[in-house]
C-alpha cells in the first residue's frame, strides 16, 4: 500500500527537514493517487504542516525529493508549482484583508492584465464569465455575504470558506487542504464533507490534512498517519483506526 | 509678489504630488517600506541637469533621468525584493544614504557640496518655459500625465497583485502570483516616476545640490503619504498639499531662516505623529504601515 502506482499524482520521496535541531520531517516517503481523497493524519507537530509547506515550496527541503505530475518540483518556487495545478489552503487563514470577498476570488486566475505592459489597459472588473464563476464558487462553498465585503470584517468561519473559494477558483490538479474543519460549525462541517464528496465524484484529487477523525475517516480512500516526522503507516479508514500504533501515537503510550 | 509667491508653491505642490503618488504605489499598494524614493529623486534631478548643461535637448533628458531613477529602482530591487518590513526599510534608506554620498563625493561628475548652477529652463517643440506661470502650467501637464498613469496601474489588475503582494505575500505566491517580479517592478515604476519628479524640480529651481536629497526628506515624503492616507492616490495628492501649505506660514513669522528650516521638519515629525496616534490609517486610506 502507498507506493508509487502509474496513477500517483504526488510522491514524496524521502524527504527530510529540520528547523535547527528539530526534526520536523524525517526521511518520510508518502503518495498521492488520482482522482481520490487522501487524508494525512498525526498528532500535533508530526510534520503535516511542514510537509504542506515542503510540498508547495514555501519551504526548502534538506533531502529527498518531490515528483508532482511527473515532475520534479522540488524547491521550485511557490508561484512555479502552483501555476502547475496544485492549490492549497492554511491552517492559519490567509486572506487578503484589504480586498473584497470578490478581488480575494478574482486573484486566483490569472488575468492578462497583471502584466504590468498590459495593466494600462485593464481594469479590474471581472468578464461575465468570470464573475459567474466567482458566484457558483461562492455558492459552492456556502458562503452568503455580499461579494464586496472585505474579508477582514468576515467571522473565522466565513473567512475559511472564503479561502476555500479562492483555492476551488484555480485550475487545480491537486487540491491540499490544511484542517478545513477547525474552527468551523457543525453545519458548514457537514457542508463541507458533502462538498469534498462532490468534487471527487468529479475526478478532483484531495490531499486532507485533518484532526476530526470522523470527518476524515468518512470521506478518505486512504490515510496517511504521520508521527514524529516519519510515516507510520497508510491504509483504508477502516484499517487505520483499528491500528494500534496509530493509536498509541495519538495516545502517547 | 504674492502671485509670483503662489505660484512658487503651487509648482513644489506638483512635483511632490509626483513624487508623493509614485512612492505610495511600493508603500501603499505593494507593502513595501520603500525609503529610498528621495534617492531616485535625486538621481532623476542629476541626470536631468547634467544632460542638459552638456547639451542634450530638455525632453531627453527628463526621460533619460526617469529612465536612470527607473533602472537604479530596479538594481536596489534585486537584493531586496524578499526582505521583509524593517529590514527592506534600512536596506532602502542605507541605499539613499549611499547615493546622497555619490553626488557629494563625486566631485568631478557631480561638483559635489556645490551643487549645479544654471540649470536651463525647459526648451521643446520651440518653446521656452521661462516664466513662472508657464512653468506651473508645464508642471501640472506632467503631474497629470504622471497621475493618471500611476492611477491606471494601479486600478488595474496588476494593482491588485500589488495589493495582494501587500496584504500576504505567502498566499499571493501560492495561488501563482510571482511576487518578487511583482515587487521589482513596483519599484522600478515608483523609481521611474520619481526620476522625473527630480528632473521637474532640477530645471524649476535651475539649482541643485545634494543637501536637496538628504534623508530628512524621506519623513516629508512618508508623512504626506502617511496623512493622505496610504492605498489611495487620492490622499497621496491631498497629503501632499496640507503638508506643503502648511508649514508656509512659518516663513511671515519672522524667525530668522536658520530656524524655520529646523521648525519646518519638526512641524513634519510632529504631524506624523499626530496622525499615527488618531488616525493610523490617514485622511482616506484604507491600509496601515506594517499592517500585515
Ligand atoms: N518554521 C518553523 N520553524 C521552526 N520549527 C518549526 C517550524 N514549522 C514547524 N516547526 C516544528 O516542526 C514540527 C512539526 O510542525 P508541523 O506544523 O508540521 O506539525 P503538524 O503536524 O502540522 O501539527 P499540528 O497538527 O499541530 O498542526 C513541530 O515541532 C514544530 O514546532
Ligand atoms: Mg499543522
């Protein structure tokens, strides 16, 4: 389980990093088939973060290696690797807290007008098109402000749904998604699941990081457990939660 | 008199509001505590005046001044384009600092602390723009010409890249945005605006020396975009009249000269203060400094 199969998308490839003497991840190889949801699960500071980070080159790697369609990104630059298909979202929201819902949406496409030579000729209201896009995306994700709001005045709920949105508008071949369910109602939670369900169902490929077992557990094809910086295992749902290393990692023995 | 006084003001009003809009695109609109903009201001002045006294014909000599700002802009953003706040600060002012040193030490270009005399009037398609009125009518076309550009750029989506740049740089880059490109060219373009600022003033004022393009000139700049309001073009205009109007007052009070120059940046620091206690985000801003 968890090799290289012709359908992975994403292969992380005995990868390491510290942060001095922290040994945030260690030799750790995991990977991502097509058109599936793969969760990533582990107890607080197991490395799922820093392996988010490793993957969309916001952090350089010491080791190993990172093969995502075919090729290897590993410490290309953020924006190289993003325009090649992989969207993401954070743990800790990041939005654009002077822009509205609308322009935080918009800037997930690109636009011919973000050449600076050919930024005199453009403003920034959106196509027809595109603005229907933005209000299907909006709706998707149940979000029920007003497009003009600025995200700053958004509750921490509204805001994840409206960094969701901005990640669902890209061209994506890979949609990574850090704890989208923290901090959110049970409402949106259930939402939420139905949501993912859906994309999948649409040939969407989902790489979860997640702490809610149940949700994570309900909608993954495969889980990954990370623990102390290594892959402890990877299996169905239905596997992993029977595991006992997998419950004395989160245990603590 | 107090025409020819008038209009004295009017044209500083222009050129500060040039140099004013085009420093709030990097600090405004990309986040960047860009404190060199009095630099390039000074490097557009130069080249503008030197060209000219050497005999190149005004036009090309502004545009060359804007060209060189512009290209100085983009040599300072390619070591500093992924320095962050503070560090982007000091590295941008040690840049001015640098700069400042050049015009008074290289002497055999630039006549060091004596400055350049004599600078011509502007001269083009024939015409001569030697009186003041005319002068101010020359300087408001360009400023207008300069603001509606900046202002295009900046309404554009281009604009807001700038701005998504500004408000996080991380996400910006994750949803495919190349963010130093952005930042570089943001510069270059406030550099390149600034460049002809200088050369507006070097032909207005016909004299140059580098105590012009000192670092006390960087907190007029800061707080007349600061009290306009940062993010807005319009603020960077309305900062840049209140704060050349106002201290005007100082010179019919008397003080001898040696004074008012000193109570003029203490008036300035003193209003940046002031609107950075009450009203952070300036007169019609929309971002703070060092917000995110
Ligand atoms: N930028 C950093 N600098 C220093 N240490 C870091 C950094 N990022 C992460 N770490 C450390 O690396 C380890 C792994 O952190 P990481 O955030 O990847 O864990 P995680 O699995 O996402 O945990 P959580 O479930 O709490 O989000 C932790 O010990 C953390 O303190
Ligand atoms: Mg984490």
């Amino acid at each position: 389980m968890n090799t290289k199969q012709p359908d992975t998308i994403l292969e992380f490839n005995n990868v390491s990093k510290h942060f001095g003497g922290v040994k945030a991840v260690r030799n750790c190889s995991f990977y991502v088939k097509k058109g599936q949801i793969t969760g990533l699960i582990g107890p607080n500071g197991a490395g799922k973060t820093t392996a988010f980070n490793l993957i969309t080159g916001l952090l350089k790697t010491n080791s190993g290696n990172i093969i995502f369609m075919n090729e290897d990104i590993t410490d290309k630059p953020t924006h190289y690797i993003a325009n090649k298909g992989l969207a993401r979202t954070f743990q800790k929201v990041r939005l654009f807290d002077n822009l509205t819902i609308e322009e935080n949406l918009l800037l997930a496409k690109h636009h011919p007008g973000e050449n600076f030579f050919k930024s005199f000729f453009f403003t920034r209201k959106p196509s027809k098109s595109l603005l229907k896009k933005v209000k299907q995306v909006v709706n998707l994700v149940g979000l029920t402000k007003p497009l003009s709001t600025l995200t700053s005045e958004l509750s921490y709920g509204q805001k994840r749904l409206v960094e969701l949105a901005r990640a669902l508008m890209m061209d994506y071949k890979l949609l990574m998604l850090d704890e989208p369910t923290a901090g959110v109602n049970p409402f949106i939670r259930k939402r939420l699941k139905v949501l993912l369900r859906k994309l999948r169902s649409q040939g969407k490929t989902i790489l979860l990081i997640e702490h809610d077992m149940d949700f994570v557990m309900s909608l993954s094809d495969e889980v990954i457990v990370l623990d102390a910086g290594k892959k402890l295992m990877a299996d169905k749902p239905g596997k992993v939660r029977k595991n006992k290393k997998v419950l004395e990692a989160y245990l603590g023995k | 008199m107090i025409e020819a006084y008038l209009i004295h003001i009017l044209i500083l009003i222009c050129i500060y509001i040039v140099l004013a809009v085009s420093l709030d695109l990097t600090v405004g609109f990309a986040g960047m505590l860009n404190m060199g903009h009095v630099a390039f201001f000074g490097i557009g002045a130069y080249t503008s005046a030197l060209l000219t006294l050497g005999g190149t014909p005004f036009l090309p000599a502004l545009i060359a001044g804007a060209i060189m700002a512009g290209i100085a802009g983009f040599v300072l953003s390619l070591p500093t384009t992924k320095l962050k706040g503070d560090y982007l600060a000091v590295a941008t002012l040690g840049f001015a600092f640098i700069i400042e040193s050049v015009l008074k030490n290289w002497v055999s270009l630039t006549r060091g602390p004596l400055g350049l005399p004599g600078i011509p009037r502007p001269e083009f398609f024939g015409i001569t723009v030697s009186s003041q009125l005319g002068y101010l009518i020359f300087s408001a076309v360009v400023m207008a010409i300069c603001v509606f550009l900046i202002v295009r750029v900046e309404k554009s989506p281009f604009g807001r890249m700038l701005e998504a740049t500004r408000d996080d740089e991380v996400a910006a880059s994750t949803l495919g945005k190349d963010v130093y490109k952005t930042k570089a060219i943001a510069l270059t373009v406030s550099a390149f605006f600034a460049g002809i600022a200088g050369s507006l003033y070097a032909h207005y004022i016909s004299f140059i020396d580098p105590t012009t393009f000192s670092l006390l000139e960087v907190i007029l700049l800061f707080s007349i975009i600061i009290v306009g309001g940062l993010g807005s073009s319009k603020g960077a205009i309305v900062g840049a009249i209140i704060l050349l109007i106002l201290p005007e007052p100082l010179r019919f009070l008397g003080f001898p000269s040696s004074i008012v120059g000193p109570a003029r940046q203490i008036l300035y620091a003193l209003i940046l203060l002031l609107i950075l206690y009450f009203r952070p985000k300036g007169i019609f801003g929309r971002v703070e400094l060092g917000e995110s």
